[in-house]
C-alpha cells in the first residue's frame, strides 16, 4: 500500500504535486468512491480512475543517457529540433529528469516515473551533479572561494559549489576544472561562471549523484541498474 499521489506519479500520469491537486479537487476516484483525503493509502491493485481515465500499472523504466551536444532537453521540440528522447527507443512514455542545455553535453537520466524525477531534481534533496568545464580566461582563486562560499549570481545566492582538478592553459587563455553543484536552476553553470567574468566554453556533465558516464559513448544509453536507483533514492533522502 502506498499514498494515492505516489501511486498516481509512479504511473507516469503526472507529477506528486499535481496528482494531490487532482485529489483535493475530487477528480480521482479509488474503487467507485471519490477520494479527496491526501493520505488515502492504496495500490495498483485498485481500480484507480483519474480524470475519468483508468490508471495503468506502468512498466517503470530508467535509462542514462551520454548526450549530444545539439539535443534539446525535453520530449518535444517546437522547432523540431531532435531530442534526448529521440536517442533512446523505449516504448514507454520516457521523458528527461532535469535539463542539459542544447549546447551541454553529459549525463542524463530519462525515465517514465514521475515521483523519481521530482525528487531526483528536488532542490532541497541536494543530488550532486559533477560538470567538467572549460571558461574562458583563467580563474582566480577569489573565485573558487567564491563559489565554494555559495556565489551570489543574478540576485540569488548559489549553494556551495565544489571546485577541483583546475587547470590552467595559459598559451590558449583558458582554465579547465570540475565543478560540484547540489542545485539544478537553469543555466546555473555558465550564469555563475559569467557572474565572475568568464564564458563557458564547453560543458559536460559527467556525474549525477553515484552515476557517472563510464562505459557510455556519445550518444549511447544504458538501463540503470536497480542499486543505482535505490542508492539515488538515499542519496536524494540523505542530501
Ligand atoms: N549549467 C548550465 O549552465 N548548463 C547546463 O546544461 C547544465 C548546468
């Protein structure tokens, strides 16, 4: 038995959030009775309707992807621009847990549960993404400690980030490093980099959480294995 909105997320149907929406608003009925108590426990051995549609016990599936650069982040593109999804043939209904941007390469995990992405991108759960980094120019040490201490950019101020193997090229003018961050807002690398006077020149993200991109040539995927998934559950609950 499990919560009804974690029922209704694990289908694939939504998110947790909007399935407790859907709850409180008497749209989800469990065995012939409207249900609109958040802590309903059931399983998907009850007939479960939302919206009028019968939930459908999906097969979850949870897939690592070395994306591309030139590959948008979503399911769909109103450009047509190929996607991640394109890269990754399952039958289910897969989309992308967060973002890379279109010029990013990296890991990605693509997935049909919803629950696991939210909390895989949660920001208060802290799941560590490792981006290795090329900028422009060479980085000062203020600016390390800066970003160690928690960089204020655009007006927000950046968790602590982790800064490690820099290297400076100095006959090409640029520094290459890692950089460890716990949050995910959008564009969150080269805006911090920017704030310091520096363009991101190339990024890719080669770790999230205990996954990394070994093994995985661009463009290729894999199956995560189940103790993959179950040590990014802890990860996410311990961050
Ligand atoms: N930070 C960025 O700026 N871009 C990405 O794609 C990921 C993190």
């Amino acid at each position: 038995m499990d919560r009804l909105q974690k029922i209704i997320a694990k289908a694939g149907i939504t998110s947790r959030r909007k399935a407790e929406d859907l709850i409180t608003e008497g749209k989800v009925k469990v065995n012939g009775e409207i249900v609109t108590e958040l802590g309903t426990k059931a399983s998907f051995s009850d007939e479960i309707i939302v919206n009028g549609e019968k939930l459908k016990p999906e097969n979850l599936v949870y897939y690592v992807l070395y994306k591309p650069e030139g590959y948008i982040s979503a399911v769909k593109d109103q450009f047509n621009r190929k996607t991640v999804v394109d890269l990754v043939p399952a039958k289910e209904k897969i989309f992308p847990v967060g973002r890379l941007d279109y010029d990013t390469s990296g890991i990605i995990i693509l997935t049909n549960d919803g629950d696991f992405a939210n909390q895989m991108i949660h920001p208060k759960y802290m799941i560590e993404k490792e981006y290795y980094v090329r900028i422009k120019g060479l980085l000062r040490k203020e600016s390390s400690i800066a970003l160690a201490k928690g960089l204020i950019y655009d007006g927000i101020k950046a968790m602590p980030a982790k800064v490690l193997n820099v290297k400076y090229d100095e006959k090409k003018e640029s520094t290459f490093l890692n950089i460890i961050i716990t949050e995910g807002k959008n564009h969150q690398v080269k805006k911090m980099f920017e704030a310091l006077g520096h363009e991101v020149v190339k990024l890719k993200r080669e770790r999230f959480g205990c996954v990394d991109l070994a093994g995985l040539n661009k463009g290729e995927y894999r199956i995560l294995k189940p103790h993959e998934i179950k040590t990014l559950y802890n990860l996410s609950k311990n961050g």
